[in-house]
C-alpha cells in the first residue's frame, strides 16, 4: 500500500508516491509556465486551470513510473494535497474559475486588510493575530468592492488546493482549517464567525465546510480516474497549507518539537499544547491535528541573502572556508530590501552590518551568522511568549544543503539540529494522507515515515563565542528600535 502527496506551491506541482516507512517509490515534478500572469503592479495572479494541469501530468507520470515497476496504482490508497497559504479562487454554480486565482503574496488589499482587522477584532485577538493582505478573507472583500461583476456571480469561494479536490472527487464544498485560518475561520469554535457576515457582507454559504487535516473527503471520481489513472477506490484525504505540510515533513509533530526552513526566508513551526497569542502579529497558530497549537511566523530574512551578494556558483567553494572563517569578527542583520515581519514587526527595518569584512569569504560565512542570529532571536521571541521549545530542532529547506550553515547555526543557538532525509511539503501531504489510512494518527505517521538523515551537535568551544557575539547583535536591535 501506498499514499500519494501532491505540493501545489508557487512555481509549480510536485508530487511522491511513498510507502509507510517514508521511501518514495515514485515522485514527478510539473512547472507553471508563468509564476504570475497578471501585469498590474501589486497584484499576483494564476490561472487555476493551470494547476489542474500541472497536477494531472504529475499524478500521470507517477502513476505511469508505478506502472513501470509492476505497481498497481490501486495500490494508492489515499491522497492529500497542499497548497499556498491565503491564495483563493472563486467559482460560480458549475464550479468554473470565475477570474484568476490571487495568490497568497497579492498586495492588492492592503486596505481591505484594515477593515477585515477592524470587524473581527475579537476573532484576531482570540487566536492572537493580526489580518494583512495574506490572508484570504481581504482578498474576498477587495472582489466584492472592486470586482462586484464577480462576486455576485459567486457560487463558492475556495483555496488553492480545495479546487483541486473538487476536480479529483466532484465534491468543492470543503477544506481543512489550516487553510482557512486566513479565511478568517474560527479555530477554537469550529465555525465561520458571524462577522464575516454581518460585518463584511459576505455570504456564509460562499465558504467551504471545513474539515481537519487528514479527514476522508471522498474518493477519485469516475471522470478524474479515467483522467489521472488512479482508481476510483482511492481516498482523497483533507490536506494543508504548504508551511503546515512542510512542518510534518519535518518530523515537528509533538508538543516541544520546532522545525526551522530556511529558503528564500526563515520560517518557523512548532507544536504547544496551548495557544499562543501575540498581539503585535508577529507570531500565529494553526490548529493540530490532534488538538495541539501550532505557532510560527516567517521572517523576510533567509537565504536570499546570500543570493543577492554572490553567485550561486561560489557557495560550495566559499562553504569550505566557512570552518575556518567563524566566528567572524562582523555582527550582521543581513535583510534584503526594506521592513520585517518577525522576529519583529518594523516596516522601516534595514540590514546593519557592525565591522567591515577582509573578503568575500568572510562576508559569506557572516551573512550565514547573522540569519543564525535573526533564527536565535525568533526561538526567544516564542519561548517569551510561552511556547516550551525542546533542546533539539528539525531542520529543512535549501539552507541544508550547507553543512558549515546547519553548524553555524548549531553553534549559534547550542542546539542540536535534526536534518530529515526528505523534508519537502509533498511529503508532509503523504503523511497527512497516511495519517488515518496506514495510521492512527499524524504522530503515529510522522514517526515511521520521516527519516532522519544527519544530526548537527553544537560544538562547545564555538558557543561562548556566538553568545558574546549575539549579545552584540540584540543591542544593535534595541538601539535601532527593533525590539
């Protein structure tokens, strides 16, 4: 037996066919031609057409690389899907794409975003976050004030990877709750809040049903059977955001565990067993499966960094100098561009660089110190606000793939890193699909099916020199207002 996890992320489709034991036995990646069709400043859009197509040629070459090893793809039992976190599409009566999915990173309602704060205060302050043009529900509400020739021909609004299931089972009325967290849902409660309705004026019944994360939605219909060659005995599983299944991935999964991805940026995950609130909106929580809290945030500093002061194809000579380099003598906030979400919300935040490198070198390998420092600060920023954090972290995202970064970081926070084998958001989806199929539950999968392929341990003597060093670092921050 096997699952099936598909990401549908930013650029493009990916998906693996894993057994319980986490080995893929199949996996195919699609690209989206374009990242973003529209050319009005400010706003981001996709044809959600293209991602049913990206989706069905990725479960077609997986089903047909099963094929290829005398596997039956009935032997898939169960398939889940994540998607990007805030990114809608509308439908009408026949399900069809009204207009252009706005995805996750649309700017275009900034102002909505003020008013959606305004009205549901209460439900922000409950689950302890602020609403921003992120979210999904000011998206909503910027079609309904500028796009009226839309919304009232709305059927149905919903998430990324919602119309996804609807085209593999015929059934769009659902979703889970880590996508409708910024819908607006109420977590606590389990319900759409009244405000919504009575404040935005915004039908209720244009949202989905939401379902927790590994729930049975239905099963591949006969259309999309005969479309994707998977059987229609298939469950077709309630799935996540792509941060969420990134998460799992990772092995974050019971109370005390955090995962850090660092790619383009830095975003955290973990797992509590209370909610934890933060009214500057640093810091938001999803809902666990299994009725823990989840709280993370993202900040606007990570590997782009790096990518913007050197060429890629230096990092794996530079990296063999990072040993010897580090500590360096620079204190580094290495931001790119302007303003930060966390570990502080400051629009006006710039990079600070205190001391001037010698080269090249030393500057790439203080670069990775201070994302290590922007990582410490926003694991302090969680534990001041009560999350109890374990002395070891699961680490992931394209940062890995440097070894000298994964000890750096180490040394940074004297913690103990966690590299799973794979930890990408298609597997989290395997999992989630797993959880209630192959499992009882997504800790029962989570343990048998990610893999721990390397440990990172602090080394003691570098460790008294990075605290001295980050002492240096939180004044730097305090005295530009930051914290």
């Amino acid at each position: 037996m096997y699952v099936l996890g598909i990401d549908i992320g930013t650029q493009g489709v990916r998906g693996l066919a894993v057994d319980k034991y986490g080995c893929v036995i199949a996996g195919h990646s699609t690209p989206f031609a374009e990242m973003n069709i529209s050319t009005i400043e400010n706003h981001k859009e996709q044809d959600a057409h293209i991602w049913w197509e990206a989706t069905l040629n990725t479960i077609n070459e997986i089903v047909n690389g099963l094929i290829k090893k005398n596997i039956d793809p009935e032997a898939i039992i169960a398939i889940a899907l994540d998607g990007t976190s805030g990114t809608i599409v509308p439908l009408n009566h026949l399900y069809s794409p009204l207009c252009n999915g706005l995805m996750y990173n649309d700017g275009r309602s900034a102002e909505e975003a003020v008013i959606v704060q305004e009205k549901g205060f209460e439900i922000a302050l409950k689950l302890g976050y602020r609403f921003n043009s992120s979210y999904a529900l000011p998206k909503i509400l910027w079609i309904k004030k500028h796009r009226p020739d839309i919304y009232d021909k709305i059927h149905l609004i919903v998430h990324q990877s919602d119309y996804i299931v609807g085209r593999l089972t015929g059934c769009y009325h659902f979703s889970d709750y880590s996508n409708a967290l910024k819908t607006g849902y109420d977590l606590i409660e389990q319900k759409w809040p009244d405000f919504i309705e009575k404040d935005l004026e915004i039908e209720l019944k244009k949202l989905p049903t939401v379902l927790s994360p590994g729930t049975k939605i239905g099963y591949i219909s006969d259309e999309a059977a005969k479309s994707t060659g998977l059987s229609i005995r298939t469950k077709v599983i309630a799935g996540a955001t792509d941060g969420y299944a990134s998460a799992i991935a990772s092995g974050a999964v019971e109370p005390g565990d955090f995962n850090t991805s660092i790619g383009t940026t830095l975003t955290i995950k973990g797992v509590v067993n209370h909610l934890i609130k933060d009214e500057k909106g640093r810091v938001y929580c999803h809902l666990h499966p299994e009725g823990y809290w989840m709280p993370g945030g993202a900040s606007n500093t990570g590997g782009k960094c790096l990518n913007a002061r050197f060429d890629p194809v230096l990092f794996d000579a530079y990296n063999q100098h990072v040993e010897q380099k580090t500590p360096t003598d620079i204190v580094v906030y290495p931001l790119v561009g302007k303003g930060e979400r966390f570990p502080f919300v400051q629009p006006d935040a710039e990079a600070f660089m205190i001391g001037n490198s010698r080269n090249d070198k030393e500057l790439y390998a203080a670069l990775m110190e201070g994302v290590a420092y922007t990582e410490r600060l926003s694991y302090d920023l969680l534990a001041a606000l009560g999350c109890e954090i374990k002395d070891r972290l699961f680490i992931t995202g394209g940062a890995v793939k440097s070894k000298e970064w994964s000890q750096i970081r180490a040394n940074v926070m004297n913690k103990t890193l966690l590299k799973p084998e794979i930890a990408e958001p298609a597997m989290g989806s395997a999992i989630i699909a797993a959880s209630q199929t192959m499992f009882t539950d997504i800790t029962e999968a989570a343990k048998s099916m990610v893999r721990i392929g390397e440990t990172i341990y602090p080394q003691p003597h570098k460790v008294k020199k990075y605290n001295e060093k980050y002492r240096i670092f939180l004044e730097e921050c305090h005295q530009r207002g930051y914290i």
